[in-house]
C-alpha cells in the first residue's frame, strides 16, 4: 500500500517538517492527523526560512493536495492568518491544493485564556503548555461540545447559540476560578465570522472517504505527524504530555481509516536528544555544562511555536526502542548529525541504572525518577564538516559507526541522514514509498 506515515520518536522537534517538505516531492497527498498550531514545523526553501504551525509541510510543492484531519484543533485566527501568508507569498497558489476536515475542532480564543489562566495558577506544578489552547479544544470534544469546522458555516443564530452553549461554563470558570476577564462570546462570533470567506473554500466533508479513495487507487498519501512520541496523551511521560496521541496508530481515528495492509513508518530522530518544558528528561546535559551548551548553540534550539530554548542531553537508545515498538516503525531518520562535529566526545544511553539494578526498557512510570541515572557508551566524534557531505560514502568513518550502532541496536535501518537544515543536506539513502 503506498501509505507512509512520519512521526517524531522523542519529545517533538526531530525535523519532520522538513523531511514532509522532500518526501511530499513525489507525493499525490500530505495529511496532518492530530495536534495543533502547537507545532511548528520549520522549512527551508530556497534559502528562506518558513515555519507552518498547520497546514501541511507539503503546501510547497503545487502538484501535492494538502489535507487537515477531523483528528487536528482548527486555531482559526492561526489559521487564517497562515492561509493569508500563504497566498499573499505566492505558496499556496491554487484553493483546490488545501481541504480541511469539517469534523476539525474549532479552537478560540476562550480556550487559549483558559489554558494560560490554569498554567499562571499552577505556579510550581506547571505542565510547560505553550498556551495555545490545545489541551481546552481538546477537553471541549471529549465533552461533546465542541464546535466543529463545519458549524462556522452556520447561519448566524445557530452559531451564535452554539457558542454560548459551549462556552458559558468556560467563562464561568475564568470569571470566578481564575479571577481573570473573560473574553466575551459576542466578540468572539464577530471575530470568527470575518474567516468565513476566507475558509469556505477549503471545507472537505467526508474526508474519510476522499482517503480511502485514494488508497484504493494506489496514490501515494503521507501522514504528518506532529509533536513526538514521548508526548503521547496515554504512551508518553505523563502528566508532562500533548492532549492527543501522537502515534502511528493516530492516523485510523483521526482520519477514518483503516488498512489491510500496514502502512510504512518513518520515525524521526535527532542524533541527540531535545525537550521543551518540563518533565523527566533522562540524558539530559545541563545548561551550564559544555556539551549541553555546545549541543544549544549548534542545534539552534529554540522552540519553533514558542521560542523557549530547548533542553539537551544525549540520544537516548531505550527511549527510541520504545518508540519504535509503539509506532512499528520500519526506518529511522537521523536529523541535524552536523550538529555532533562540535563535540570531542559523543555519548549514547545505552540502560538505565536504578540503585543497583540495570534496567533496558523505557521507564513507564517516573515515580522515582531521582533514583533513575542513564548509562553510557561513548563514541570519538569527528572534525569534518558533515554540512558540505552529499552521500553515505563521504562521511567519515567515526560517523558511519555511530550510524552503524544505532541501527543495529535498533534494528531497523538509517534511510535518511540530516547533514544540515537544506534540502539538498538530506541524504535519501532509501526510497520510502
């Protein structure tokens, strides 16, 4: 089945914007199947930098039909003001190239204050959000009273209604819980109402069945995953997690589909680790220490939807096995390898030690975290500049073996290599459709 689905093996932020960007080349369809303008995935084209929050990292390429799932909260004023770049930019040249699902959550902008109010009472006990509104859109689906895409093209007395109905009780809590002003629901419907026009255009209303069509016929359809798998809602570092699931298996109830044959998965990796906001991070290298300062700079790494510098640490061996057995992941792709040609020494965890017992696995409750320290092999870098290298055969040996174990701890191959943030700096060793 010429299905591939890429998803992000660490904690979000491995590079999948970029390699959607290449691989959507000889794509007929790109979908984003979960998440929000939580992500940002950051692009390279022609020697500008673009970062797209939710449309499709595909909408460069013209000949590619851009789609956002029933699974994604819809942030409208994002949206649109990320439709109206686009156009005015000249990269989404052709209205037919973006559909998006009219069973979309709408995201507004009562639940961005919500989401920033509880983090501002949280104090310590923060969960590190990016107060977009992702986790309130979310609540208000499973609620069974969120407002879809679909409802922003009702009349106007029913989508009036509908908001009220919803969002009585949110304001309710913003007023007396968290002793902020509401945001009113008139000027809320006045808002949303102004991207009708703009929005019509792109409404898709059974985007299940567009997909299993196009299955059937043998076009070749990439699934975009967003943020990472250790941020999974159920499978990740709770409580420190996304507000969906970022797995594989996302892609059948986000999109409504199901397949009798697998599909391919792309995980994607950095060949070091990088977090944003709180929670346990295992291989992390503290910001005062030289390899984590090296690794910030090199990286640039700074958060994409937030700009929060990221935390680093070393590539985290257990972690990625996890990974791949959630997702069945059939290939990895190492991101931003450059990066390491500033270090003398590269380290990879390899176990996990608790008091005197040597653990394998990835740790699925954190309970005693404090206890938990990461064991080590060590690896020679290399002083070639890897920016400048085209093919497999002209990386340096100490960077071949680095390559080679991680495969084989694995097991499963390397089939993309990042040498840098271009297009031409990726290293397509196998074709993945």
């Amino acid at each position: 089945m010429p299905a591939l689905i890429v998803i992000g093996s660490q904690w979000g932020d491995e590079g999948k914007g970029k390699l959607i960007d290449i691989l959507s080349a000889g794509s007929d369809f790109v979908v984003r199947y979960q998440g929000g303008a939580n992500a940002g995935h950051t692009l390279k084209v022609e020697g500008e930098q673009i970062i797209v929050h939710l449309v499709p990292s595909a909408v460069f390429h013209s000949q590619v039909k851009c789609l956002i799932s029933g699974g994604v909260v819809l942030d409208l004023e994002g949206l649109y003001e990320e439709i109206k770049y686009l156009k005015q930019s000249g990269k989404l040249k052709n209205d037919n190239q973006l559909l998006i699902s009219d069973s979309a959550t709408l995201l507004l902008d009562l639940h961005k204050q919500l989401d920033q109010a509880r983090e501002k009472r949280a104090e310590k006990n923060k969960i590190g959000t990016t107060g977009k509104g992702i986790g309130p859109a979310y609540e208000s689906r499973a609620s069974r009273k969120a407002l879809l895409f679909s409802d922003l093209f009702e009349e106007d007395t029913i989508l009036l209604n509908k908001l009220k109905d919803q969002f009585q009780e949110t304001q309710y809590l913003i007023k007396h819980f968290y002793k902020s002003e509401a945001i009113s629901i008139q000027k809320i419907f006045e808002k949303i109402k102004s991207y009708r026009e703009t929005l019509k255009p792109y409404r898709s209303s059974d985007m299940s069945f567009l997909l299993s069509q196009a299955l059937e016929q043998n076009k070749k359809v990439l699934f975009e995953g967003a943020q990472g798998t250790l941020l999974d809602l159920y499978h990740g570092t709770y409580p420190y997690v996304t507000s969906s699931s970022t797995l594989a298996g996302g892609v059948f109830s986000s999109c409504g589909l199901g397949f009798s044959t697998p599909p391919k998965v792309l995980a994607v990796s950095k060949a070091y680790s990088t977090r944003v906001g709180k929670g346990p991070f295992l291989t992390e290298c503290l910001e005062n220490s030289s390899s984590g300062q090296i690794l910030q700079k090199e990286g640039q790494e700074f958060g994409a939807t937030t700009g929060r510098k990221r935390r680093c640490g070393w590539l985290d061996l257990p972690a990625l096995k996890y990974a791949i057995r959630l997702n069945s992941a059939s290939s990895l792709a190492l991101m931003k390898l450059d990066v390491l040609s500033a270090l003398k020494e590269i380290k990879v965890c390899v176990a996990y030690k608790i008091e005197s017992k040597v653990i394998e696995s990835f740790p699925v409750s954190f309970k005693n975290f404090n206890k938990i320290k990461a064991i080590y092999k060590s690896f020679p870098s290399w002083d070639e500049d890897l920016s400048v290298v085209r093919a497999k055969k002209d990386l340096p040996q100490t960077a071949l073996n680095y390559i080679n174990f991680i495969s084989a701890e694995l097991k499963i191959p390397v089939d993309i290599i990042s040498v840098g943030p271009s297009r031409s700096q990726t290293l397509i060793l196998k074709e993945l459709f």
